[in-house]
C-alpha cells in the first residue's frame, strides 16, 4: 500500500504520523513492516473504520471512511464549529483532499481488509505477537522491557556474571545456551575501578571478539530521587549510545544498588524502581534493566526492603562455591514474570589472560565465567568415566573404592568422596541419579 505524504500541504503536526501509524497497526488495518506515511488517525466507530486529516489549524477537515454516512459527518462538523464561513473553509478543504491520489488507495485497503477489521477493531493478537518476537534479552531468564535483580554475597562473583552478560548481549552471542537479544549496552559501574576494564579486555581475548557495542561507565547516579540528577546522569548515556549507534540500549546493568541509593526502605526502593520503569519507557523502549546487589549477612536473601521482590520481573541468588557460581531462583531466592521458574545456571570461574603487562612485563590476569562447558575436579572426571554409559550406584560403587588416590583411605573417607564426586556431576547436570538404593541407576546426561 502506498500513499502521498499529504503532511507537507497540509500541515505536519507533531506526532500525527507516528500517531496514526500506531492506531491504524492497532486497528489491525496495517501489518507490522508495511510502510505507510499519512497525517491524521485512524478510527473506529459503530459504522466503521476511517481515516482522518487533521490541517494546520487542528481542524479534522478529511474523513474517508467505508461504512457510514457523509452527510452526518458533515452535519456533526457544521454544527460543532458553527457559522458558514468555517463550514465553507471546511468543505473546500475536504473537496481539494478528495482529489488526491491517496484516497482511492485507502478505500481499496479497507474493501481488502473489510472482514479483518470489521472482526478485530479491539483485538490484542497483533499486540501479542509482537510482545513475544522480543519479550527475552537472555531467552527465559532476563526478560526486555523489565527489572531484573541478581544479589549475592561479596565474592560470589555477580560482577563477573553481570560483565559477562553484557557482553554476550552486546556480542550476539549465546549465553549460558540461551539466545539473546543483541544491541548496546549500557554498564553502569559504580563501585568504580579500571579493573572492570581489564575484566572486558580478557573476556574479548577469551572470546576472539571485540564487544564494540558495551559502554562502560563508571559514575554514581542516585536514582531514588525521581527525576533528580541522577536520572538525568542516566538518561544522557542512554542517548548518547543512540546518537552513537542509532539505537538504545537493549541492556541496561546497574551495578550495584547500593552505590546508586541512599537507602534500602520500602519508599526508597518504590521511587528507584518507579525511574527506572520511567528511563525504559521513555528513553531505552524495550530495554532490559539489570541491577546487581548484595545480601544480607546471612547470605540467603536480599539486603533491604521486600519491595524488591515485588517490584521486579525477574529475581535470582548468585552463589559461589569453589569455582562454580550457581544462579538460583528456587525454594524462594527468587522469581520469574512470563516463563517457568528457571533451574539453577551454573557458570566456572578460571583464571585467563589479559594479554596486557604491567611494568615489570608480567602479564594481567583475571576471571572470565565458562558456560558452555564445566571445569572438573581429577575425582569428578574419574568418576564420569566410570560411570562410562550407565551403572547401578551398587556396581560403581567398588570400582571407585579401588583408585589409586582411595588407597589408605577409611571407609567413611572414601565413602564421603564418592558422594561429593556424584553430588558435583549431578549439580553440574552431567548425570541423573535415581536414588541411593544399591540398584539405582547412574546415567550420563
């Protein structure tokens, strides 16, 4: 469908197109993608569907409309506006729009789409369907358009995770098997330290990428002021990543809380989780945002208000143990909105280069998190090659008793290992493990 752009002759009010290419697309009269360039709205009413012209006065002086009455129209105007002059004006006005050559285009794509919007003038399919072509980030775990909230205990690596994140978003490239939804990000780090620096240049090294599409910035924004400062602070790096890569930010990590709030009360958490629904909506459409924050002392759940639960659409607990980070949502560290509960993701930390040295030509090391694969123990991989394609927990058992590294060791020793190595493979979801009679069975994942 193609049509003249009328805004030119007859006044281009701010927003009128945007306007009426959202009604008409709502209406279900035009597919999402087809182009489509008028001044005016659309609209439904008990007769039908039509289009109308607004001129540079504000005047609704055009309607071309399927079913319907003109002359009701035209009596409605008359009467509302009143005096023959303004009627005059008005029906020149609708005489000159009749002749363009947009209008029969109009009526052929209503007679075309006649049962699809005589059925669906309110229908949210459209709506829907939309919603769910980009409702993930990260596939079932950070959703777009929300709040996400990760807390752990200092050393739980969250930091880590949450580098690691942006740049699987801001790469393209797969996260923890889960596809993402590439675009800028934008990562507030507000602890402070070049170290987060060094941690991008390893994990592009890591990666044989470049994460062209993160910025890093390391500022405080206090964000449970509405609207204060610190919004404004937050809202211009936004547009700056648009007025670089033409588009917002599809991930917004915030990192951590604390740095970015005065407090942790129900009211303060209320206001910052309210600026940041107000930065999505109005400056990063469709953005995820992400904020990292800590736990209490206990280490089991989040510092400060419950409000964070509820006012947030995806919530989970980074651990850590040994060198594997566990995400966890379950037994209630934790939520999802528009997805099952996800089971836990565990992610292995190691120890890479940085290809960059210090003065005295030793190069920098740091952490980067591996989720494609699981970093394991000599016991562990002993014991996944015994368990070989299968065994009874009664058959591996003896066969583990006899390696080298249990000879000495007493009963309860090694019966102690032997649980550790299968509870270690089962958590990093390498076997099932039926039960713990002699006959249960061991299997490989």
């Amino acid at each position: 469908m193609k049509h003249t752009d009328i805004a030119s002759n007859y006044g281009e009010k701010e927003g009128a197109i945007r306007s009426f290419i959202q009604s008409a697309r709502q209406a279900g009269c035009v597919p999402y993608g087809e182009d489509l360039i008028i001044d005016g709205n659309i609209h439904h009413n008990g007769l039908g569907v039509y289009q109308a012209v607004i001129d540079d006065d504000g005047y609704m002086v055009g309607r071309w409309q399927r079913w319907g009455d003109d002359g009701s129209y035209s009596d409605r105007i008359k009467s509302s506006w009143g005096g023959e002059a303004v009627a005059k004006i008005i029906a020149e006005k609708q005489e000159a729009l009749r002749g363009a050559s947009w209008v029969q285009d109009w009526r052929d794509y209503i007679d075309a789409h006649e049962e699809t919007a005589r059925q669906h003038p309110w229908s949210s399919d459209e709506t829907a369907r939309r919603y769910a072509s980009k409702a993930w980030t990260v596939h079932k775990f950070i959703p777009a358009n929300g709040t996400s909230w990760v807390y752990g205990s200092p050393g739980s690596l969250k930091s880590f995770f949450a580098l690691d994140m942006a740049c699987h978003v801001a790469t393209g490239r797969e996260w923890a098997g889960r596809r993402v939804r590439q675009g800028p990000v934008l990562y507030i780090s507000a602890e402070g330290g070049d170290d987060i620096h060094l941690r991008r240049v390893a994990w592009e090294r890591d990666h044989g990428i470049k994460a062209g599409m993160l910025n890093i910035v390391s500022i405080q924004p206090q964000l449970d002021e509405l609207k204060g400062a610190g919004f404004n602070l937050v809202r211009n790096h936004i547009q700056a990543i648009e007025d670089v890569t033409g588009s917002p930010p599809s991930l917004i990590v915030i990192d951590t809380f604390a740095q970015t709030a005065s407090d942790d009360t129900r009211e303060g958490v209320s206001r910052y989780t309210r600026n940041l629904v107000e930065l999505r909506e109005s400056f990063a459409p469709d953005a995820a945002i992400m904020v990292i924050d800590h736990t209490t002392k206990e280490g089991r759940t989040w510092m400060g208000s419950g409000a964070k639960h509820g006012n947030t659409d995806m919530m989970c607990l980074a651990e850590k143990k040994g060198d594997t980070m566990t995400l966890s949502m379950s037994g209630g560290k934790g939520k999802i909105k528009g997805a099952a509960e996800c089971e836990d993701i565990k992610l292995t930390a190691r120890v890479t280069g940085s290809g960059i040295y210090d003065d005295e030509g030793e190069e920098l090391t740091t952490l980067v998190l591996d989720h494609s694969r699981v970093t394991l123990t000599d016991r562990q991989a002993t014991m996944l090659a015994l368990i070989d394609g299968g065994t009874t927990r009664g058959d591996l058992r003896p066969l583990w008793g006899d390696q080298d590294f249990n000879a000495g060791a007493k009963p309860g020793a090694v019966r102690a290992s032997f649980n550790r190595a299968l509870d270690a493979l089962e958590g990093f979801d390498l076997i099932t493990v039926e039960g713990t009679e002699d006959d249960s069975m061991i299997a490989p994942v």
